[in-house]
C-alpha cells in the first residue's frame, strides 16, 4: 500500500502532518510522491481565510478524480477545513471516505485500518480541549536541518476576524518537558534550527504552570547540544516582556528575530479588531525590542481593508510602515469568515479595494526592503545553506533574519562542496529586492 501525504496551510499545520507521517511509518505504509500511484490519499487542510479554504477544496477535488479514476482506494481529509466543514465534505464530496479533526490526528492509522475493512465516511473528532500527545518519531519534511516545534495549541485571544479558536480551541500549552524530549529527538537526528511555532508562543506556560514561561523554555532549549538556531514566531506584541528581550538578547543561539503580527495601525480598526494594543503602544514595543537589540530583524502582518477602514486609516497604516521600517512584512487582503464577528460588521470594503490596499502597502515595503538590502552590502553573515543552485557554482542559504518559506534568501556564489545545514561565513556583495549575494568569506566551525 502506497500513500501520498498533501499538507496545506501553516507551519503548525505541517507539524500535525509530521506526526500524522509518523504514526504512518510505524504503521508500516510506504509512501509516495506520485498521486497515480497511490492507495491512499491524505489532504491535511487550512480554513484559516477563503483562500486558503478554496485550495483545500480544490486539493480535495482533484485527488477525488483519482480516486475515480485511478488505483486510489481511500481518500481522508484531515485539519482546520476538516473540522469547521466535516459534514459538508462528507456530503459533497462522496469520494472522501472519512474526516479528522484537528485534534484527532493520532487517529488516522487506525482511520486508514478500519476504511480498509469497509468502513466509509467516517467523522473522527475529539473535544478541542485536548491536546495530542507529541510523536517523537514525527517524520520531518523540511529536509532534516530546520524543524518546526509546536509549543502550544488553540488560541484565546479571539480576535474578530479570526476563526482559529473555534476549530483548533482555547489554548493548551504543551508540557514543557514533552517540548525538551523532543527538541532533543530533533537535535539527534540533526536538526540545527528549531521554530518555535503555536497560535501565540507569548502566552506559552500561562496555562499550565500560572505565569508565562516562553523565556525559561528558551534557555533550557538552548542547553540542548547540536541546536545552533532557534527562532521564535507569532508573538502577539502585548505579551512581549522584559524577561523576553532580555532571553533574546542574552542567548547566542536564540537568533536576533522576531515574528510581531501587529495587523494594522488605527486605533479605531485595532479595536475593531479585537487587539489589545494600540499605535503608541506599539511603536513603544517596537523601540524597546531595537533599543535593546538593535540588530534584531522584525517581521509584521497586516490586514488590509478590514471592515469600516477609510482612506485616511488605509494612510495611517502607510505612514506607520514607513515610520518603523520593518524588516520583513506581509499583507493580507481581509477575507470574511463565517461565524466570526467581523464578518457581520457594517462597513464591508469591496474586494478591488481591499487588493489596491494590499498592493500600495506592499509596494511600499518593496522600497524599505530594497534599502535594506543595499545597506546589507559589504557585511559578513552567518549564513544556514538550504541548498544548490542548478547548473551553477552557487548555493541558497538564509541568515538569522530570514525564516524559511515566508522570508528572503541568500545566493552564495562558491565552488566549494557544501550540504544543507552547513554554516558557513558570506560576504554580502549585492542586493536584489528581498535577497542578497554573497560569496563565502570562511567557513563556520563549531
């Protein structure tokens, strides 16, 4: 039996499909990356806005006409999309022999066992107040150097225009010695960068042990032999401390990044929002965290044309991002979710505008980013090699402020054998939009 394994959405997403791989592999099943050849099909999905929802349906659908058509015997939806939508894909989608939840991915070997004895359209769900049991034999995907650790589940901030607390729960902190154990496993098995990844990572501990323990887990990650990188995302800018920075700025292998989300710079449509923060408050944020590192790299998400936005607060955003000039930054264009607040507010910003926003907003930062880059120009950095580049005497690597998959690159031109994982010390020697170029200035030694 062969299976194809199709993980959508976020980094958290992917951790669950990481475990999901696990549990399968010691199940026994062998894989495939070829849909034609598959038995069996999984679609671990993302609801988190309509796009997303309308790859995973189309995801869903395409690897039905295999099904129909070809050698595969079972189709399962798994994740966000799965749990917010499980009747409605049973029910339109026939081909789908069964639906889990998202906190139902321990599940899925024995999900596959009983589909295979003759069970179909199965629902399997469980209470979003429970948190799955971290598999330490999860099969990392993103090539073996860098891992995702999911720090927490759920969210209890519920934000307006958020639908994340209703399919994945209120928040539940894994326990810290779980994380430890298999941040260890990671590092044995060479991991060297570690994510630090959860809906909110700020708030991690507060439930479980009374007060938010984020920075003591960073340094007893630090401890761990083998990890050279940790970086941390999705840290809500109210909950950042002064014991955080400090952590930060103290710990050499915690690196000099963070991702903030702030999502805009009104007043009027931050309390829209449901934030807790407003623009002083955030500015205020912002100067303390570069004060007292100043060469941290501050990545951002903002929403644009969120409902009863006017030009003038489209502006406001404008000015801020060109006021703070941040070092990386992403917009997303407001996507109303059903059964979320925000969604039944008046003052709904035609879909033209919404993009037009997005896009002055993102022109903007192209300049700030290019600037950056520019001034990059000259410096030496440590630079994590990702891989080569095909036909030329070259490798892409990141530096400390660059997370995979959502930040820039670096190109390093060398006739050197390097791996992925390497480290090695660049020379910065030009500048595109996002990205550098860089030649190697020596290599890193432990």
């Amino acid at each position: 039996m062969k299976l194809l394994f199709i993980s959508l959405g976020c980094d958290k997403n992917l951790v669950d499909s990481e475990y999901m791989l696990g549990y399968l592999k010691n199940a026994g099943i062998e894989f495939t990356n070829e849909e034609t050849e598959a038995d069996i099909i999984v679609v671990n999905t993302c609801s988190f806005i309509n796009d997303a929802k309308e790859e995973s349906i189309n995801t869903i659908l395409e690897m039905a006409e295999q099904k129909k058509s070809g050698k595969c015997r079972l189709l399962i939806v798994a994740g966000c999309l799965a749990q917010r939508y499980k009747e409605e894909v049973i029910k339109e989608i026939p081909e789908v022999d069964a639906v889990l939840g998202t906190t139902a991915y321990e599940e899925i070997a024995g999900v596959i066992n009983s589909c295979l004895e003759g069970g179909s359209h199965c629902i399997i769900m469980k209470d979003l107040k429970y948190l799955p049991s971290a598999n330490r034999e999860r099969l990392v995907t993103t090539g073996g150097h860098y891992a995702h650790l999911k720090i927490a589940e759920g969210c209890d901030k519920h934000c307006t225009y958020c639908i994340i607390p209703k399919i994945r729960g209120e928040y539940r902190s894994v326990p810290m010695e779980d994380l430890l154990a298999e941040a260890k496993t990671l590092a044995d098995s060479g991991v060297k960068e570690l994510i630090l990844v959860a809906q909110e990572t700020t708030m991690y501990g507060k439930d479980i042990y009374g007060k938010k323990m984020l920075p003591e887990l960073l340094r007893k990650l630090c401890e761990i032999p083998g990890i050279y990188w940790i970086r941390i995302q999705y840290c809500y800018p109210e909950e950042i401390t002064d014991e955080l920075i400090q952590v930060i700025k103290e710990e050499e292998k915690i690196c000099n990044y963070l991702d903030l989300p702030i999502q805009h710079a009104s007043d009027e449509i931050l309390r829209r929002m449901g934030r807790r923060t407003n623009k002083e408050q955030l500015k205020d944020i912002i100067g303390r965290l570069r004060k007292e590192i100043p060469d941290i790299a501050i990545r951002t998400t903002l929403i644009s044309g969120f409902p009863g936005e006017t030009e003038e607060m489209h502006e406001e955003v404008m000015d801020f991002v060109d006021e703070m000039e941040f070092d990386r930054l992403g917009v997303f264009a407001y996507s109303p979710e059903e059964d979320t607040p925000a969604a039944e507010f008046a003052e709904q910003i035609e879909e033209e505008v919404k993009e037009n926003r997005r896009d002055e907003i993102m022109e903007l930062q192209q300049e700030i980013a290019f600037d950056k880059c520019n001034d990059m120009i000259g410096r030496e950095v440590l630079v994590m090699i990702e891989g080569s580049v095909a036909g030329e005497n070259a490798y892409v690597g990141r530096t400390y402020m660059d997370a995979p998959n959502v930040d820039g690159y670096i190109f390093v031109n060398t006739g050197a054998n390097l791996m992925s994982g390497d480290f090695v010390r660049v020379k910065v020697t030009g500048a595109l939009e996002y990205d550098l170029i860089g030649e190697i200035a020596d290599e890193f030694t432990e």
